[in-house]
C-alpha cells in the first residue's frame, strides 16, 4: 500500500501558523511588488479566484483584503524537515518529491502501526499535533491513484482506496485526472474517445504505442493496474535552478550580468552542498511582455564551479538576441553526475583548464561561510548588494 501525504496550501499555512493574526485572512505568499508571481495562496484567498503562479497584480485586484508576504525559503524547509522526520517514524521508504509532499510505501507496517487506513489518520494526528498544519492523505495499491486520492479531499481529507476498489475506481478515473496529461494530450484522447481510463482498453496495447509513444505504454499499464513507479528513496536531484522577477523591466547587460553572477553563486553552492556535478547550464528570460525563453549549453566537463557555471550562462546571454526588456532572470544546471572528478594538483598550478583550481576555491569558501555566515565573503562583482 502506498500512501501520499500532501501538505495543505503550505507556504500560506506556514505563516498563519507563525502569525495567529494571519488566520481565517487571505494570505497571499510572493511579495508585495506588483511584478512578483503568487508562490501560494491559502483556502482563503482561493476563493477569490487566487492561485499559484498568478502575477501578484492581478492577485490584487481579484483579492482586495489580502495579506501580501514575502516568501521565507528556509522557515519553509525547517517545516519540510519536521513534517519529513515525522513521516520516517511510519516507514524508512520514503521518497520526498517536493518540499511539502512525499510517498510513502507501507507494505509490512501494519503489525505496527495498524491498517492502512489507521495509519493515514496517525500520520495526520502527528502532524497536526506536533507541527500544527494539516494535510491530505491519499491511501492506495498503486502510487499513482494515492497522488489523485490525496487531492480528492483538500483541506485536511483522507481517501482511501482499498485494492478491492482500485479496478473499478479506475475504470471511472478521467483520464484529465492522470499526471502528465495537460490540455493537449487530454484534446488528442478525447478525439479517440477515452474520456476514462476504462475506455482505454478499447485499443491495444501496440495501437497506443503507436499513436502516443511512450505515455501509450504507460496508460495501458494505468488502465489494467500495473504502475511501474514505485516508491523510490534514492530518487536523484535531476536539476537545480535559481530565479528572480527585477524589481524594473530592464535591458542593461552589465546589471543583467550581475543578476547571473548572484544565481551562478547560488546554483554552484547547492552543487557543491549535494556533492554534485553539472554537464548542461541553462539561462531563462522572461520578458515585459511574459514571453519566456530558455537556452542551454553542454559544458565541456562536469563541474560544480559557480564561475565556469557563470562563464556559461553570460556566453548564452551575449548569443541571444536582447530586442525587449526582461522582467525576470534565472540560472539552472542539469544533467547531474556525483563523480568526483577532482584532480589531485597544486591550487595555484599552471596546467589544465583552472577548473579544479576554481572548484577548490569555491570548496574552501563554503566552508567559510558554513562556519561565518554566507555574507563574510562576496564576489566583488556582487559587493554593495543587499
């Protein structure tokens, strides 16, 4: 049995749990500029139409009464950390998808904690009482239907599908209802007239591969019961990125580099703190207008280095054509390796590519900043910024 436990609009939770005066109100989390986007929005603003990724201007007409608040990342991931912690004490196969929604495969743990069910409502207990947010439960024999179940119920529900239940729950599923399935891919079903995922069994198995490619395997498999994603607790980090909306539209690339310098700053740190290595950096561009552009560039090697990441993402922004104004600007890495490629050679040595040299620099001023503060030392690019 898999169970999965999302937590409820949870940046917005987080601060009505952290400001008393904050509950009941319409919390909007994102900030207070009209440029910014919603990060999360509680039930309470929900029902003036408020919803995540919405431009924070907007949210403010549809909600006059709103509480605007700045985001605060690592109160968040203090919470993750706590709501995580709880969930270990039901089972060690846990995988954490995002910061505030997990799996969790329970197969064995009734002779402890009891059926299913009760296990759900404990996890929920804890929660509640030791942090004091709530969250939804979604309780299935196949991980996808505990995803679908979770939402089913929110705030604070709990479903349960019993394996019993699971074929004819999945016969009247809508197909709408699958991860992975936008408006296109539920358009191109609709016109072969799988409105459920019962009406998928109307084609063979080779037909849907076919048509669909590889999602036409998988929703086969949906349809018969077989989910092949199980609860994976070694689930890698594939990609790391960073981004900012300007405080103004702007088209300087001095101050544009500037931006990259911060975010190449901020990626190359987590690199380093996972003990990962990056092959492709990405830049992303977000014009005045909304319009949103991305480019990569492979790198020549794996590194962790926040100036060859910085080199990188500069060169992609001196090749793309700068014609409007941009409103937001970030940088990312992917194609993530954990080998340690460091090679054992003086810091200050002539040879290679400086990569090492700048990968050991970086190493030693982490560790200084673990122990300092982050703030003790900064590129000079960088000095004068809050």
């Amino acid at each position: 049995m898999i169970i999965h436990v999302d937590m409820d609009a949870f940046f917005a939770s987080v601060e009505q749990l952290d400001n008393p005066d904050f509950v009941g109100k319409p919390v909007i989390v994102g900030g207070t500029s009209n440029r910014g986007v919603v990060a999360a929005s509680s039930y309470e603003a929900r029902k003036f139409g408020v919803y995540s990724a919405m431009p924070i201007f907007q949210a403010k007409q549809k909600c006059p009464p709103g509480v605007f608040i700045r985001p605060r990342g690592n109160r968040y991931k203090e919470v993750s950390v706590q709501v995580m912690s709880i969930l270990s004490t039901f089972t060690p196969v846990i995988q954490q998808v995002s910061i505030d929604e997990a799996f969790m495969d329970i197969s064995g743990c009734e002779s402890i904690f009891g059926s299913p069910y009760e296990i759900g409502v404990k996890i929920k207990q804890k929660v509640k009482q030791n942090i004091g947010l709530t969250c939804s439960v979604g309780i299935a024999p196949l991980k996808f239907l505990a995803k679908i179940a979770s939402d089913m119920d929110k705030p604070d529900g709990l479903t349960y599908i019993a394996p019993n239940e699971a074929a004819t729950f999945i016969n009247t599923l809508p197909v709408k209802k699958i991860s992975g399935v936008g408006q296109r891919t539920a358009a191109h079903l609709e016109k072969m007239g799988i409105f459920t995922l019962g009406d998928v069994n109307r084609y063979t198995r080779e037909k849907l591969a076919a048509t669909l490619g590889k999602f036409g395997n998988r929703i086969f498999e949906l349809a018969n019961g077989f989910d092949r994603s199980g609860v994976d607790v070694h689930r890698p980090v594939k990609s790391i990125s960073t981004e900012e909306t300007l405080a103004a539209d702007i088209k300087d690339f001095v101050l544009l580099k500037k931006y990259l310098l911060k975010h190449s700053e901020d990626v190359g740190r987590q690199l380093r703190k996972k003990g990962r290595k990056a092959g492709t950096v990405t830049l992303k561009i977000k014009h005045s207008d909304f319009k949103q552009v991305t480019r990569q560039t492979k790198l020549f090697r794996y590194t962790f280095s926040s100036g060859k990441i910085y080199q990188a993402a500069v060169q992609l922004l001196e090749n793309y054509p700068l014609t409007k104004p941009v409103r937001l600007i970030g940088v990312g890495v992917s194609d993530l390796d954990d080998r340690q490629q460091l090679l054992q050679m003086d810091l200050f040595s002539n040879s290679g590519d400086g990569v090492e040299k700048w990968e050991k620099v970086d190493t030693a001023v982490d560790a200084i900043a673990e122990k300092f503060g982050k703030d003790v030392i900064t590129k000079a690019g960088l000095a004068g910024d809050e």
